[in-house]
C-alpha cells in the first residue's frame, strides 16, 4: 500500500523538533510523498531546505491568504523568479478565505489571481484554499480559465464539488472527515467521482478525530484513508492507490518519483 499526502506544511516550526522521526514514522504508514505547499516568501528557503533533505517531499510556492500581513507586491516577482529557478510542482498554497476576521478580500483577491495567472502561464496545477469562499474561488477560477489543481480541505456543498469536477479540479480530503458530525461531507465523499479524490493530512493542522487537541501528522493519513474506503465501500488498498494515481497525474509523479527526489527535492545526503 502506498499513500500520497497532498498537503502537509512539513516545514513547519512544529516538526523541527522531531523532524526525521515524524518522517520515518509516515514511510512506516505507506506515505511514499508529500506535497508541500508554503504560506509567505518568508519560508520559501526553510521548504527548499526540508524538502531537499527527506525524500519523498516536493515543494510548491505561493503565498498563503491567512498570511495577507506578511505579503507585498513584490513578492509576486519574487514567486515567478523562484518558478522559474527551482521548477515546482504546483503554485501554492493560495486562495482566498472569508472567515478570519480582518484579511481585506481586495487584497486576498489581488494576491489569489496574480498566482492563477502564474499557475496558466507556466502550465503548473494551483493548490487551493478556499474557507468560506468556495464560490468566489470558482469564479476565479473560470475567470483566469484554462487551469487545474486541488482545493484542500474541502469543506463546501456537492453542488460546488461537482462545479470543480466540471473545472478539472480534484478535492483534497482529510482529518473533518474522520468526525462522525461530518455528515455533509461524509456524503460527499461517498459519492464523489474516485478520478477527483486525494487524501491529505494539512499537518501540523486539522488532526482527525483520534487526535483532537494533538499535532497533526503525515503518518495519520492511514486513518482517514480508512474514513474514507468505509465510507465509499471499498477495500483501503483501492482508495490508497486510486488516490495515489490521482495525485501522480495532478502534480506529474511518477511512482519512482514519488518514493524519492521530485521536482525542487533531493535525497537526503
């Protein structure tokens, strides 16, 4: 069994500590890869730096709607000298997000479509945040047009769901739905097409419900990819390699590259 986990923030401050055993500890699970999106030009050189060291671990920049305080204007030449320079898998994280408080929506929005038009221009999958804002991301989508990627942690209607499909737009699925709560979205991934699942775990981030209150971390991806096959009536090892496929496809993986170095990474020495 092999497993990809399509967002993990493995650069993260909460991973410096015991970096190299939480890695060890996701290879020991069947997680062979990990996408690694950033949040602020800030981190780009600590995510080359950890993505370099562990193998199976592929970065992809941009900047991160939460972090609308740390960027500037230029950061966006910035993003396009670090595409051109280090060839990433994906543009990301980006998006928009209308549930904290106080993050200008303008400039959310100004940020979101300069990385769109950096995604179409150099033919790379975008990776999506979208909180309470599905619906713009959509609109946003269909303006710049001509795009694909994932929205991560999914968490909107099927009716958006299957608007994304349309887009060419994959949902990645993770901790929520390891809630029995999650009844909107336990539907939704019963139901939806397998072509547009991915499994993720958003470490250090949104833990599932065996860890409420812990640091999240690639190794549980196991325990939603077993949320996941119950609910769609499946075996795990036909979940786990659908979704693997399906993230090979997205971000151009290949199943050797996805056991080690990828675009941007390096085995460790």
């Amino acid at each position: 069994m092999r497993l990809i986990d399509s967002h993990s923030h493995f650069d993260a401050s909460e991973f410096d500590a015991d970096r190299a055993a939480a890695h060890a500890r996701a290879q020991a699970a069947g997680v062979v890869a990990q996408i690694v999106p950033a949040v602020d030009a800030a981190g780009w050189p600590k995510l080359k730096a950890v993505c370099t060291q562990f193998p199976g671990l592929h970065p992809a920049y941009g900047l991160h709607p939460m972090y609308l305080a740390s960027h500037r204007p230029e950061h966006l030449d910035e993003l396009r000298e670090w595409i051109e320079r280090e060839r990433p898998l994906a543009v990301g994280e980006c998006g928009l997000d209308f549930f904290v408080e106080g993050l200008d929506a303008d400039a959310q929005q100004l940020y979101f479509d300069a990385q769109l038009q950096l995604a179409r221009e150099f033919e790379l999958p975008v990776i999506v945040h979208a909180r309470r804002a599905v619906d713009a991301v959509i609109a946003s989508l269909r303006r710049v047009g001509g795009l694909r990627g994932v929205v991560h942690s999914f968490s909107g209607s099927a009716e958006q769901a299957a608007q994304l499909h349309r887009l060419g737009f994959l949902l990645g699925i993770g901790g929520p739905v390891t809630f029995e709560r999650a009844n909107r979205l336990r539907g939704i991934v019963a139901a939806m097409p397998l072509e547009q699942l991915l499994l993720e775990t958003d470490s250090p981030d949104q833990p599932g419900a065996a860890h409420r209150g812990e640091r999240n971390e690639p190794a549980y991806l196991v325990e939603v990819l077993d949320v996941v096959a119950r609910l769609r009536g499946v075996e795990r090892e036909a979940i786990s390699e659908a979704t693997a496929r399906n993230a090979e496809r997205l971000f151009k993986l290949t199943p050797p590259q996805a056991s080690g170095p990828g675009p941007g990474g390096s085995s460790a020495a």
